[in-house]
C-alpha cells in the first residue's frame, strides 16, 4: 500500500512526467490540442475523492490515469494500478451474485458486463478506483487473454499468488471505457512500447528486485563481518590459553587445579556440576602480554 505521495515520488524518481497537474511538463498542454471529450458534467466524479479529466492529451506519449489529492489532479502510473486478490474473490462473489452470471463468461463478458458499468465516467480502472485513496504497488504481472473463462482465470490465480501480492491485471488495471471521462486504452498503451504499462510494470519489478537483492546482499555481508569478528575473538581468548598452558592474567599466569568434592550425585551435593578451582600463578611469557587487556 502506498500513498499518493509515494507514488508521485516514485514517478519523479523514473522521471516520468510530471505528477501533479501545473507543474513543468514536455507533454502539449490542453489548450494544444484538440479535443473529443464529452462534456464534463456527463463524467462523474468517484465518491471516495477522486475527480475526472476529460482534458486528456491526444495520441502521443502514454497516459496515467488521475485521482485528486488536495485539490490537485495527482498522475498515477501503471506500477500502482494493483489489485489484490482479495479484492479479486470480493469482485468474483459479487459478480456470482447477478442474476446475469454465467459461469461461462470470458474475461471480455466480465469488462463488459461488470467492469464498465463501475467504472464508467470515473476516468480510473477499477483496480486504481477499489485502492484510490491509497493505490497499491504491483509485484506481479498477470497475462489473460480475452476469451479466457472467468472463474478458471481467478481460479488459477487464488491457486498461484499470496494474499501480500498486488497484481496488474489489463482487464481490472486499464481504464476500459473509452468515454472521454479518462484516457482512451491507445493513449494509455501510448506508441512507444518502452512506455507502455506492461513494460513499465515490468521494469518497475525488476527494479524492485535488484533493490531487494542489493538488500540481501547488505544483509549477508553483515552477517558475514559479524561472524567473522565473532571467530577473531574467540582466537584472540583461546590462542593465549593454548599457548602458554595457563590463563594469562594481570598477575601472572594463572594455571587452575580442581578441588575435590564429596559425591559426585546431584541429589547428594547440589554443587557437583560447579566444582571448587584453585590457581596457582607463574611467570608469563612476554609474547602473551599483548592479549592481556
């Protein structure tokens, strides 16, 4: 789950176009270009915050689509167009739940039917419209095609994925309608296929996956330093000991004798795991002073 903070700040670092409408931009502005868009009462606004744009560029670069945060009109780009597939069974239940239902459908009947009917005039996928006020970080990309049935495509992937995974679905992720009210599916798709969703989606996993790579990496390096230090010490303790025969002290070199203890029962004398020592001390050799602290 991200903020809408978070993704603009992941776009700037991608260096996509701007994220918040106003600022700086080498895409043509609306008054550039010609447009084909309804009017804007016929496009109605999301209820949990979002506002519509029916002021989207002609063909050109890719397109995100647009939710509002402050009164500003914040890009979203595919890499949070998640759904999660809990959201995926809560869409299957209610879809099973029309009279309208077939299990027959195919992945376009489902578009048609069930997606566009509650996206329509909201200018955002229904992936972006379930998760608006806080859109979700994809990590899986999913491939349908559209004669797919239904249910064995949710099926397979309530059998492939965890609850933690966001997926991006085209079906679920693509604002499909084509009504004016959000950007068409050419001018998401764009003409340059290095900016298309799917391989932004792609590119953004990958990216993913080195940084948690690079992590692991940082993590197994300090385990190994920490390891490494660990045995220095213990060869720094014992090297001394099994040098010199004794355990160099501050007062000399000290070599142990074992007292005798009366019974060697534990029920008889509690103390004969923990036997007396005594110590006699002798000269220590000059070359284990230096491990003495």
């Amino acid at each position: 789950v991200a903020s809408l903070g978070d993704v603009a700040a992941v776009a700037e670092r991608r260096g996509g176009a701007d994220d918040v409408e106003g600022l700086p931009s080498d895409e043509p502005r609306a008054a550039d270009v010609p447009r084909s868009a309804p009017p804007r009462e016929t496009c109605s606004p999301l209820s949990n915050g979002a506002i519509v744009n029916s002021e989207y560029e002609a063909a050109g670069r890719a397109k995100p689509q647009r939710v509002a945060v402050r009164g500003k009109r914040v890009r979203v780009w595919p890499e949070f167009w998640g759904i999660s597939i809990h959201q995926c069974k809560r869409l299957m239940a209610q879809c099973r739940a029309d009279p309208r239902w077939k299990e027959s459908f195919t992945m376009r009947d489902l578009v048609q039917i069930y997606i566009k009917p509650q996206t329509r005039g909201t200018g955002v996928g229904y992936a972006l419209k379930q998760n608006v006020a806080a859109p979700l970080e994809v990590n899986v990309m999913v491939s349908h095609a559209w004669g797919e049935n239904v249910g064995e495509f949710f099926g397979a992937l309530e059998r492939s994925v965890s609850e933690a995974d966001v997926l991006f679905i085209c079906a679920l992720s693509l604002y499909q309608c084509e009504d004016g009210c959000g950007p068409s599916i050419a001018q998401q798709l764009g003409t340059d296929a290095e900016e298309s969703p799917f391989r932004r989606v792609l590119d953004h996993i990958r990216r993913r996956c080195e940084e948690a790579r690079l992590q692991q990496w940082a993590h197994d390096g300090l385990r190994v330093a920490w390891n490494s230090c660990f045995l220095v010490a213990l060869f720094l303790f014992y090297y001394p000991i099994g040098g010199a025969g004794c355990i160099p002290t501050l007062g000399g070199c000290a070599v142990g004798k074992r007292g005798h203890s009366h019974g060697h029962t534990l029920l008889k004398v509690p103390n004969c795991w923990f036997p007396q020592w005594t110590f006699e001390y002798g000269a220590l050799e000059d070359k284990y002073t230096g491990f003495l602290p």
